[in-house]
C-alpha cells in the first residue's frame, strides 16, 4: 500500500468509492490557469479528476505572484503549464496531465477538440476569444463553466453563481451578452462565477496589450477592447475563491451522475 492509495481517503469517506472512480475517468480541459485558472486545476486533481488538460500561453512573472497559485519568486520566467504539471504531478503521479502553451482563438480552436471532454472550463480574459470559447463550448455535450472577471473585488461574501444570462452588475458579462445576442447567442444554458463588486482602483494605472489570464483586468465593458486592456487591481483571494467555486460546480455535478 503506497502514499498514493490514501491521496483520496477523505473524499472517498464523504462521497464514496463510486464518485472516485467516476471522477478517474473524466476528461477536464482549463482554458487559463492564471488566478483563477490555477486554483480551480489544483482542486481537481485534489478531488480525484483523473485526466486534465490545462491551457495558457503566458510565462510567469513577478506581479503574477499575489494571486497564482504557480507562481512563485522560483517560477518567475518558467511557461506557466509546466510549472501547473510538475505542481498537479506531484499530487497526484497517477493522473494524466496535458499541458498546452496555446492560445484558445477561432484559429486554434479546432486543435483543442472540445468534443473529446466531459468538462469545459473558461478562465481566460480576451474578449474576442473568450466569445468564441462560450460559443464554441455549449456546443458541445461537455459541461461548461464560466470565470468572469476577478478583480477590483475584495468581499468574498458577494460571490454567486448564476446561469450566465441571468447575471446582473457584472461588466464582464454585460459586454460577453452583447455580443453573443448579434452572433447567435449559445446553444445551451450554462452557469458561470461572478461578483456584482466593483471598487475603483487606488495605484497608478497600467496600460498594456491583453493576454489570456485569469480574470483581473477590463471590467468596465465601455472601456473593453481587443487591443488594450487596461490592468485593473485583485486581492490574492478573490480569483482563488472564483477558481475553488468552479472545482466545486465540477464536482456537484460529478455526484449527481452517481
């Protein structure tokens, strides 16, 4: 009897031998595995879920360090889908782990082969890709989760979740709605994590070029753009509670198969 047959025990004692062999079987793909992203693919692989995938193109830097769970003043510099393998490797060695430095884009899309999982989740910032994923996503047979946006939050108390047409007071969404309506809307419902919180920055602002992250920047659906984005501020517990939240969907909706 190696460490690895006890990795379960807890989770097995409150929901049984069934869910832990279900949970072995199914196929996850993260789209995003910054502050939001990278908690959410911690507690999978915590929870049993035997094969993920896991997308990001970015390296990890210094001001990813508040809130990621991978980065660290050691990963500074390191492609950030290693660093998450190696981490969710070390959990659990028996689970199958596919690390993609991409890009989700309507380029690229047909390489992830949406239709191959049991579980889409979308923690990515681009807007124009981000439409393209929920489009593309609820497709599919695969149950899909939503992030919206992370930052300028601080009163965990204020998160909910909500099928995705029904949230109120979130730019984020407001802005993915509008576009949708004018290319077709979804094909199925899903629900997705937000927070109707939204405080004003108090540093100095930041300009630079969006890149798919994990929900901290471009709240304010006037000011969204494909081009430029401008970094808005996060607490190092709020994307964490957003990606935990998703594990958590995840997880409910693995129980009521069984």
């Amino acid at each position: 009897m190696g460490i690895e047959n006890d990795i379960f025990q807890r989770t097995e004692l409150l929901l049984g031998k069934s869910f832990i062999e279900k949970a072995a079987e199914k196929r996850v793909i993260i789209f995003g595995i910054g502050g939001v992203g990278s908690w959410c693919a911690e507690s999978l692989i915590r929870s049993g879920i035997g094969h993920l995938t896991i997308v990001d193109s970015d390296r990890v830097s210094a001001s990813n360090i508040n809130r990621q769970l991978l980065a660290t003043t050691k990963t500074v510099g390191k492609i950030k889908t290693e660093v998450m393998k190696d981490r969710l490797l070390e959990i659990n060695p028996k689970a199958e782990i596919t690390a993609l430095q991409k890009i989700y884009s309507p380029e690229t899309s047909e390489s992830f082969k949406l239709d191959s999982y049991d579980f889409i989740i979308d923690a990515i910032d681009s807007l124009a890709n981000k439409v393209h994923l929920i489009q593309q996503a609820t497709k599919t047979n695969a149950i899909f989760f939503s992030s919206m946006g992370a930052a300028l939050k601080m009163d965990p108390t204020r998160i909910k979740v909500t099928e995705f047409w029904k949230v109120h007071g979130c730019p984020l969404a407001a802005a993915l709605r509008n576009r949708l309506k004018k290319i077709g809307g979804t094909s199925k419902k899903f629900f997705c994590v937000y927070s109707e919180e939204l405080l004003e920055n108090r540093g100095k602002e930041i300009i630079f070029k969006p890149q798919e992250n994990d929900g901290t920047f471009t709240l304010k659906a006037d000011n969204w753009t494909d081009k430029k984005a401008r970094i808005n501020g996060t607490t190092s517990y709020i994307p964490a509670m957003f990606g935990l939240t998703i594990a958590g969907l995840v997880v409910q909706a693995l129980e009521k198969e069984i």
